[in-house]
C-alpha cells in the first residue's frame, strides 16, 4: 500500500508537471467507487481549463490547488498510483510484472488523465479500486484530512511531546504508529522498519515506553521516511538491511535478516514482521 513516501513522491510528480499550467484536457473515468457516487462529468467540467497554482500533501492524501475552487483531493488506497506519460516510474509491489498499459498505449485502470496545453501528461491509474478522488475547498475544511495528527515526515512533533502521548496509551505499539491521528502517512511497512532499526517489539504498549526509547524511535522514523522520500520511493534504493527486503510472503518470506529469525504475527490488524532476538 502507498504510504507517505509514495505520496510524496506522487505529489511532485503532479507538481512537476501541472504547477503553473492550465489543464487542455480532462479524463475522468466513470466510477461510482473511486468517485464515491460522483459523475465523471462533474467533475471533468470542474478541471478542465482551470490553472494549476500548487500541490500539496498530508499523510497518504494529496491535492491539486486550482485557480478556482474547489480543488482536486486524491488517496491511492491499496495501488493506486500517479505517474507522467513518457516518464520513467517506479512500480509498486502490488503491480507485479504486469504491463501497464494496453497494447494500444492507453493506461490499464485509468481513472484520470490530465494534459495540459504544452502537452505534457499524467494519470492515476487503480486496478483494485480503492483510490480515491473528489472535490473539497481547503485541507483545513476537509473532514478527512483535517482529522489527520501531524504529518510524519514534515510536522513530527519533538521526542518529549511524543513521550507524553505514548505513554497515554494502553494499546501496542504497532497499532499506535498505525493510527493515522497520531503518526499521519505512516503505514504496515515503514512502522515495521522503525520498529525494527529503534529495536522496539511491536506488542510493547504504548505504557511501556521510556523517554529514550521513544527517542530512538522518532529518530529512526523520520530517517526511514526522509530516505525514501530522497530516492522517489524507488525501493530498490532502499538500503540492503532493512526490513522492507524480507518482511513479506508470511510462511513463503524470507526466514532471515542479518542472521536473526523473522517473526511474523498479526499486531493491529496487519502482518507485523519482527525479530524477537532484537527488538524488545
């Protein structure tokens, strides 16, 4: 699944390509799902000859800022993914091996195309239909963003402040680093290898935690997140000796990390992948 990295490197794609440009062209799929009862047309009409005046991001959600409102909301759900026609991308894990496009060129799973009048062009594309996209006036006014907690890359907030929610809460860690109110863009993956690389069990309550402890995890969080954020989320940058490598497959992942048996339990709902020998 997309977490902030991906996010963040969508949203620059976007920027990239649209900031300071009006949209020619406008392709809205019809999708009850993605658009949330929506018609296409609506909101095809909306951004077609509108100006785009900024991107922005917080957690797993993006926007494109327009020259009127509202502006365009965006969440990539399980694999969902933006990326400019003509440019090299990444792929997701959840893409597999499978082209991207049809034989004819056109975009496997479009859900939106934006061209703007210099021709450049970008699409957001979901084969599993859990993306997202609707209209909204401000982040500020937006219920869902607006009950995010702060960004995990650009507003975590000091170890002490940290410290003193943590210790609030009776429920483990794993789950508190899932909860979206208090550790915004932060998903399965990135709260495994925090965890890991701070040698934090997952199961510890949040209760348990001491203030050097929690040290060492914000540390360890906000550089997992800036390097990746660093190499457009490109995964095969990821250095060699973290988590990310060998903490899926369950029964069919890899056994080992740097010599140590990997564990594989479900802690807050999802597959946690852990190391019992060094996380404590």
């Amino acid at each position: 699944m997309p977490e902030l990295p991906e996010v963040e490197t969508v949203r620059r794609i976007l920027d990239r390509v649209l900031t300071g440009r009006k949209l020619a062209e406008v392709e809205v799929a019809p999708d009850e799902i993605v658009l949330q009862g929506v018609p296409s047309e609506v909101v095809a009409a909306h951004l077609g000859g509108r100006t785009v005046t900024g991107t922005g991001r917080k957690g797993k959600y993006w926007w494109i800022e327009l020259d009127e409102k509202p502006m365009l909301f965006g969440h990539l759900g399980m694999a969902g993914w933006v990326r400019e026609i003509g440019a090299d991308t990444i792929r997701l894990r959840e893409h597999g091996q499978a082209p991207l496009d049809e034989p004819s060129g056109r975009p496997k799973f479009l859900k939106l195309r934006l061209q703007t009048e210099e021709g450049r062009e970008v699409v957001m594309t979901d084969g599993r239909r859990l993306a997202r996209l609707w209209l909204g006036a401000s982040p500020e006014e937006d219920p869902r963003v607006s009950a995010l907690g702060p960004d995990s890359w650009t507003e975590l907030p000091e170890a002490d402040d940290l410290h003193r929610m943590l210790v609030k809460r009776k429920a483990p860690l794993k789950a508190i680093l899932l909860d979206q109110k208090v550790f915004a863009g932060v998903g399965n993956w990135i709260a495994d290898e925090a965890m890991y690389h701070a040698r934090l069990a997952p199961g510890r309550l949040g209760t348990s935690l001491s203030l050097s402890e929690v040290e060492v995890l914000r540390e360890k969080l906000w550089q997992i997140v800036d390097l990746a954020v660093s190499v457009g989320a490109n995964s095969e940058q990821f250095p060699e000796s973290w988590m990310f490598h060998h903490r899926w497959g369950g029964g069919k992942g890899v056994d080992l990390i740097e010599g140590e048996a990997i564990r594989r339990d479900t802690i807050g709902g999802r597959t946690t992948a852990w190391v019992p020998t060094r996380q404590k």
